[in-house]
C-alpha cells in the first residue's frame, strides 16, 4: 500500500517480537512481526492467450476480421460435444446404408415384376405384384432422400457449432482481427470460432476448433487463418 521510496525502521526493541517501519514519503506506519516466516507468492494460475484472426484470399491478399466472438472451452466439454455431434452423424450413416441395401433389392424385384407384367399386361395379378413391389420402392426412395438431406446438415460445419459448451473465456476481435483471452496456464482448451464476410455475390463462412494450451507459461500468440480453420486437416484442429 506504501507508494513511498524512503523508509526508515524505527530504532529500540522495546516493541517485543515487532518492529516498526515508517515511509518518509507517504507517511504511512506499519509493523514487521519478526518470528513471521517468509511466504514466497504464489505464481498466477492464469495466463494470457493473443491472437488474430484473419483470411489470406487467392493472390495473397491478407482480409482480417473483426466482430469475431473467440470463445475457449474446456477440452473434456468441447471432447463430449463433439463426440455427442459425430455420433449422430455416425447413426444417421447407419440407417442410410441400411435403406441404401433395401431399396437396391426393391428396385431389382421392382424391375423383375414389371417384365413379368409386359409379357403379359392382361393379368391382374401381376399388375398387383408389380405394383406393391413399385410403391415400396417409391416409399424407401422418399425415406432415404430425408435421411440423406438430414446428412447434410449433419456433416456441415453449422452443426457442430449448435449447443456449444459453455466457455471459460470469450474474446472479441478489434477492428485488426485481434483477440486477448485470459486462461488457466494448466490445462488444454478449445478454441472456437465463427466469422463471415460479404463478397459482392456471395457471403463466405469461416469456421475453427482449435486445440491450445499455454503449458504452464505466462503467455501464447494463437493465429486463426486458412492454415487451421475447419476443414483444413491442420493437426490442431479439434474436428
């Protein structure tokens, strides 16, 4: 609490274990118990991730964005999450491939009972057989196209960011892309983020999950670009 420069300890013993110390500059008093061990400070268990985010386009040119929420999230909640999306995915893949095989031999019975119903139109019986074995086809076929738009959305890059995990930090980028974010020094995380920019007919997304840690030091520069964002096989992409 003493903004002073110039201290001086108050001579005699008379005080027992203490001693005093006075600042000639604020005037502040204060007592020093001698049988007091010495406690070394403990270190921040915090530090300091920075950053910037932005997109090289074709021919080199370097566009940063802002407005960008960066959000850190635990690795063991963003690990569920995720998990939690890509089985989903891994279901629905089942249940394609499972209609997939059952329409391949609807189609093969539907084709082999509508020859039989050429050769001869007359009979009832086979246009009935033909038929049933044409509506099923016809059913499965709609099944699957819902089944495989619902694939689309599962496989896409807005899905995995539906119902994230709650954050242990957020950060939004200035209007030079960059990004402050205060974490725990131990421990690894998730970094996540979305950004958008308008083209002239079109609006381009950006998506990233990237694993960090600041491994026990005070602080770590994270760049979001091309390089690592989802989609782009970086090693340290969580997807």
């Amino acid at each position: 609490m003493c903004k002073g420069a110039v201290i001086e300890r108050q001579p005699g013993a008379a005080h027992g274990s203490f001693v005093w110390f006075h600042c000639l500059f604020c005037n502040h008093w204060w007592k020093f118990r001698l049988d007091d061990p010495y406690v070394t400070p403990k270190p921040s268990p915090n530090g300091e991730l920075s950053g910037e985010v932005f997109i090289v386009r074709k021919g080199g040119t370097k566009h940063t964005l802002d407005s960008v929420a960066v959000n850190a999230i635990p690795e063991d909640a963003l690990k569920k999450h995720l998990e939690t999306k890509t089985l989903e995915s891994e279901k629905l893949q089942l249940q394609i491939d499972r209609l997939t095989g059952e329409l391949a031999v609807s189609q093969a019975d539907d084709d082999r009972l509508w020859k039989i119903y050429q050769g001869d139109p007359a009979n009832a019986q086979n246009s009935d057989t033909w038929l049933v074995a044409y509506n099923k086809s016809k059913q499965i076929t709609k099944e699957l196209t819902a089944l495989q738009s619902e694939q689309r959305h599962l496989t896409s890059r807005e899905f995995f960011f539906e119902g994230l995990p709650a954050a242990i930090a957020t950060a939004e980028t200035d209007e030079d892309g960059k990004f402050r974010l205060t974490l725990p020094r131990e421990g690894r995380f998730g970094v996540v983020a979305r950004a958008s920019r308008e083209l002239l007919m079109d609006t381009e997304t950006y998506f990233w999950f990237v694993w960090v840690s600041l491994d026990g030091e005070h602080s770590k520069r994270l760049v979001l670009n091309n390089d690592n964002m989802m989609g782009a096989g970086s090693p340290e992409s969580a997807v």
